[in-house]
C-alpha cells in the first residue's frame, strides 16, 4: 500500500497491487476536439493523437511509459503527518548571510508558502537546507529534493545521507536499477516528479533555471501537482530567470538573496580578451591568437578548465593542444562521453592539468584550484546564466588559489556584457550587506 502514497503511476509501474487504491483519469477532454494529458499537463488535438482503437495518447511523456485513456493512475493519498525522532548529523556552522537564508526557509516551509532562494555560485546552498529538511521530518513531513540534472542529484544523494544518516532514502532517476520504494525524503530528477501527485511538504528545485527544466511546461507541471497544496515549493539558483524574478515582483513567490560566498571573498570577475578568427583558427588546427601563452600563464598557479562551444571544436582543440603541451596531461569531455565519469573524477584528483569541456561542467562540480577560459564566449551556445555559472566554477573553496576567469571572443556581445554585470551587482550587494571583506 506504501507504493502508492503520493503516487500517480501506471498499472506496470505497481510491483504488487492491493485492494486499497484510487483510480485517477489519465486524460480528459478539454474541447471537443482537445485532450488534455493529466501526468504532464500537455494538451492535444485529437486528431493527432488517436489510435487505431479509438482511444487517446500523449506523445509528450511517452518517454515514461505511454499513457492513453484507457488507463487509469493508481494513488493513494499521503497519511497523516506523525511527529517523530530524526537522526541529524552535521556540525558545520553556517555564516551570518546562510544564516538568514536559513531561517527564511524555515519560516516559509512552517507557513507553506512558495520561495526563490537567489544565491551565487559556491555560495554554499544545500547547506542552508539542512535545518528546514530535519524540522520537517521532525514532523512527519515529507521532502523531496529535486534537479534537472542527473549529476546534480547524484552529488546531492551522498551528502544529504551523510547528514541523516540514518533515514530511508532514494535516489530517482531515468537509469536507476532500484525499485522504488516509499521513503520520506529523496532526491529525484525533476522528469520523475511527474509520477507523484499531491506527496511532498517541501519540494526543493535546484539549478531551477538549468536545462531541461527551464522554459519547459511539461517538467513545471509536474512539480505542481508533485507538492502538496499546502505544501511549501523552494526554487534554488544562482541564475534566476526572468519567469521567477517577475513572479517574485508580484510576490508569487518570497525571495532570499545571499549575495556572497561562505568564504567572504569575492567573486571573480570575468577578463575579457581578443581572439581574432578564434573558430577558424581551431577548425584548421591551429591554437588561436593569445590562447597559448593564456594557458601558460594560468598553468603556472592552477589547474585549468576550457570551456567550447561544439564537441567538434573541443576535440579538434584537445588534438591541436597536445602538439604544444607535449608535458602537460589534458583530456576532453562531454555529454556523450562514456568515460565522463571518470575523467571528472581524474580532473578532481589531479591526474589532468587541463579539462576541455562542452557546457557539460558549466554547474554542478567543483573542482579545487582552478582557472577557467570560455573560447568563443561570444557563441550563441553561452546564454549569461551558463557563462555566471561557468565563472562561478572559480574559486569555491576556502583555500585562496587566484583562479582566474578569462573570456575569450571576437566581437563582444550583450550576453557577455551581462554576465559580468550580474556577477559585479552581487559583489556590490555583498559588500553593502557586510558579507565581503577580501578581493
């Protein structure tokens, strides 16, 4: 019975069916000639989307088992709330700006209300978590955290386990081997939320304004009907779009801003440089002007992460950068790499100098001593939240390394000239707040 609470599935999502369940309509007609899909909220022309038996389909979630209308969801409601004892293991000490966030969450999840926590990158977020998580599941509550990416999910699990480390968890994903089972908090990507309904107390989006998540109406639908309706929905980004700062203008949405790192410096603020031609001088195989002696120059005091705009350009880099760093161990990687696990894991370790990546590693990873170079910032493929969130691979950790951020270009374009700008508006809010008192 426990696999159906807060549950919307299909009858071969069910292990083992009972004889207490809900049957829910998968879709229902919005005119005469529409259909709407109620897992993910897309409407359809009929026409488009009957088959040959006379029943409609959704081709928008098919991804996750083809719904039609001669199914039906099983559900059951959530049980009732019962306070009890949580095991909550951290001793870390959060600074005065994580602080105030931290209690706003708390204050907001008490009062069910829906909340942006806007903080830069490295600032420290799920830290600030912590509390709002236990007080919740202190009172019988259930909590999901949530994310666009696999490996934002795959990191958070870990860490979160190790701060309750006694509590039943899972980790939702479309390559999970585990079968699902009910368990009061976990941590999913946000395609999965898609088959709850009405489960969550506290539903937390992180990297709410990454890919596929943002400006997607199927994933945004999934996570309201996920949380309950007196429940408490959380986005966390370091980039808020446009959608959420307008929603927090009309007080939709309650906002948090912690403007500054755990470590009180400042974030780097982004050089940019000239690179005439720099596409066509790497599809020829040549380095591009001034991106040699860049290299050699950041390599002298830290490790280095280069990010391209095409797989085919990174590769033919990768070949073109080998020639010249005959000494220097450097790899490539990037979404469709079978080995991108591991080459992370050996970046992390120190086994490379240089990562050149696809926008695979813009968020989500950190890595310790680090320099950045965006070649070709100026292409289309670097929005300004990717290039905020590539900067904001700088410089995380507690120990100063002067990692540096450089944007290399061709023509100065208005994305770039925003990024920067963002990035300096939150060192100024920091420094008139008092959370920045170094760089």
């Amino acid at each position: 019975m426990k696999e159906l609470w807060g549950r919307k599935v299909l009858l071969k999502e069910i292990k083992q069916l009972t004889n207490h369940y809900q049957c829910l309509p998968t879709m229902k007609e919005r005119t005469i000639k529409s259909i709407e899909c109620l897992r993910c909220g897309q409407i359809h022309e009929k026409h488009t989307v009957s088959l040959f038996n006379g029943v409609y389909f959704c081709p928008a979630c098919i991804q996750l088992g083809r719904v039609d209308t001669g199914q039906c969801f099983y559900h059951l409601p959530e049980p009732e709330l019962i306070p009890r004892s949580v095991d909550f293991s951290w001793e870390g000490e959060l600074t005065k700006g994580q602080q105030e966030v931290s209690d706003s969450l708390l204050t907001s999840a008490d009062k069910g209300e829906s909340k942006m926590i806007w903080a830069v990158t490295g600032a420290g977020k799920t830290e600030m978590l912590f509390k709002t998580i236990y007080d919740c599941l202190s009172k019988g509550k259930r909590v999901a955290i949530a994310s666009p990416r696999v490996d934002v999910c795959m990191e958070l699990f870990p860490r979160i386990q190790a701060v309750f480390p006694n509590e039943e968890m899972i980790l939702l994903h479309g390559k999970m081997e585990e079968d699902y089972r009910y368990t009061k908090l976990l941590i999913c990507t946000t395609h999965q939320l898609l088959r709850f309904f009405q489960a969550f107390d506290l539903l937390i989006i992180d990297e709410v304004d990454a890919f596929p998540f943002v400006g997607n109406p199927l994933l945004q639908y999934g996570v309201t009907q996920a949380v309950k309706s007196n429940g408490s929905l959380v986005y966390l980004t370091a980039t808020p779009t446009k959608d959420l700062m307008k929603k927090t203008s009309q007080n939709q949405l309650k906002l948090s801003i912690l403007p500054a790192r755990y470590h009180r410096r400042s974030l780097p603020v982004p050089k940019l440089k000239w690179c005439n031609r720099w596409q066509k001088r790497v599809t020829r195989g040549k380095a591009p002007s001034g991106l040699v002696a860049l290299i050699r120059q950041l390599i002298a005091n830290n490790d280095l992460l280069i990010f391209c705009p095409s797989i085919v350009l990174m590769e033919q880099l990768e070949k073109t950068l080998r020639k010249t760093f005959l000494d220097i161990p450097l790899a490539c990687v990037h979404s469709q790499d079978a080995e991108r696990i591991e080459k992370v894991l050996n970046m992390r370790n120190k086994a490379y100098r240089i990562l050149i990546t696809s926008t695979i590693l813009e968020r989500g990873v950190t890595f310790d001593g680090v320099s950045v170079i965006v070649l070709g910032a100026n292409h289309s493929v670097f929005s300004t939240a990717a290039l905020v969130q590539i900067a904001g691979r700088v410089d995380r950790k507690m120990k100063y390394t002067a990692g540096e951020v450089w944007f290399l270009h061709d023509g100065c374009t208005q994305t770039i000239k925003a990024a920067v700008q963002q990035i300096k508006k939150m060192n100024r809010i920091g420094r008139e707040r008092g959370l920045i008192d170094e760089l």
